[in-house]
C-alpha cells in the first residue's frame, strides 16, 4: 500500500492486520541552494584553496559549513570550472 498516512492508518483501521507493518517514511527534501549562495560558496571554495587547501578538500569544508542542500560534486565541478578561466 501506499498513501498518506491519514489514509493509510483508516485503511488498515478497517481491517484485520497478521503479522508485522513495516512503515516507510520518506525524509523531508533538502534545502534547496539558491543560485546566490551557489556562487558565494565557489568563492569560498576558491579562497581556501588560495589559502593552500586542495580543491577536494575545500570544498569538503563548505559543504560541511552549508549543510545539506549544496551537492558536493556539483561544487568541485563549479569551481573546478572557475579555475580553468
């Protein structure tokens, strides 16, 4: 089955249940990083890595910083093309 839980638990209220329930619950959706703070954070990705960091481990520090919401890969490859112009 499948359904809003309000659903589901009138559903399963209606009938005679054997053995387990196993209950699936999908997570809420990470937050999405608005083009701003894309930029901001291939900047800082940039920055440290003047300051001696290696890319990768520059942007492990942003990322850790933003919190979920900034893709890891989709930042190395920003600024990777930064640094390539």
């Amino acid at each position: 089955m499948r359904g809003r839980v309000s659903m589901l638990r009138g559903i399963l209220a209606s009938r005679e249940v054997k053995g387990e329930v196993v209950l699936v619950v999908e997570g809420a959706a990470p937050p999405r990083v608005t083009q701003l703070e894309r930029r901001a954070a291939v900047e800082e990705v940039l920055r440290l890595k003047k300051g001696g960091l290696s890319l990768k481990e520059a942007v492990g520090v942003v990322v850790d910083e933003m919190g979920p919401g900034m893709s890891r890969s989709a930042l190395y490859n920003a600024a990777l093309e930064r640094t390539k112009k």
